[in-house]
C-alpha cells in the first residue's frame, strides 16, 4: 500500500488540458476558446468524440506573450473596484 502512494504523489502534469481549464485559466468563456481553437489561434487537438484538448504549453506560451491576466487577479482591475 505505502508504494502505491508513493507513485501516485510523483505523478506527472497532464500535457493536454480540455476548453473548459483553459478558459478559468484565462478568465473567458468555453465557446470563445473553441473557437479560437478552430480559427487556429491556439494549437489545440479535436478528440474523437469532438472534444478539443489544448496543450499546456501552448496556453503558458500565450499568457506569456499576450500578457494575459490570470483569473484570480482579473476582477481586481475593474474601474472603481477600489471604492468598494
């Protein structure tokens, strides 16, 4: 039992995420990330079951270079956030 546990702590990330932690990591929408995916703005694999799975290096890429914000800093930017 306790090698079991072992193995499973040393788990590896996954490479491929789904649209949907995709879109909480960048703070948009399921459907804006499909569709980015078909108009070839991020490198993205459709399943056979019709599912897009995104490379986890390619979404880094792209905060990186888009100088995107995160999700958890997003609402922070608002106007007059500030004042509440």
């Amino acid at each position: 039992m306790a090698a079991r546990r072992r193995t499973q702590a040393r788990k590896r990330p996954k490479v491929w995420i789904t649209s949907g932690e995709v879109a909480r990591a960048l703070n948009m929408t399921d459907g804006a990330i499909r569709r980015w995916a078909r108009e070839g703005l991020l490198e993205a694999i459709k399943t056979p079951g019709g599912q897009y799975r995104f490379r986890r290096t390619a979404v880094a890429n792209l905060i990186k270079t888009r100088r995107m914000p995160r999700a958890s800093s997003a609402g922070s930017d608002r106007p007059g956030a500030e004042n509440r």
